[in-house]
C-alpha cells in the first residue's frame, strides 16, 4: 500500500499548473558574412619506420 502511494505521489510530482512563463528577450552576437578566396594548405605529422634493417661492416 505504502509503495502505491509512494509512486503516485512521484508520477504526480511534475503536475501544476499549466500557465506558461514570459521569456526575457536574449541578446545575441552577429557577424557579417564574407566572401573571399581561402588558401588551402594541409599539414601532416608522422614518422617513419624502417620496414629491413641492413647491416654493413667496413673492411680493411
């Protein structure tokens, strides 16, 4: 019994009334939009890794 009452009480929680809240107006920054050409360059990083390593020996 106790735990019927205790998920009505839950479900009905969020219920109210109903009248809806005024917004504040927000104010918001804005940018003009320009069309201009844009160099293109890509830059990579990585390293490199010997797939055979070669042994050399001098001789005298």
């Amino acid at each position: 019994m106790m735990a019927g009452l205790l998920a009505l009480s839950l479900l009905t929680a969020g219920c109210g009334s109903t009248t809806p809240t005024k917004s504040a107006a927000v104010s918001v920054k804005a940018m003009k939009v320009l069309q201009q050409d844009t160099a293109v360059s890509h830059d990579y990083s990585g390293q490199i890794k010997v797939m055979e390593k070669e042994h050399f020996s001098l001789r005298s």
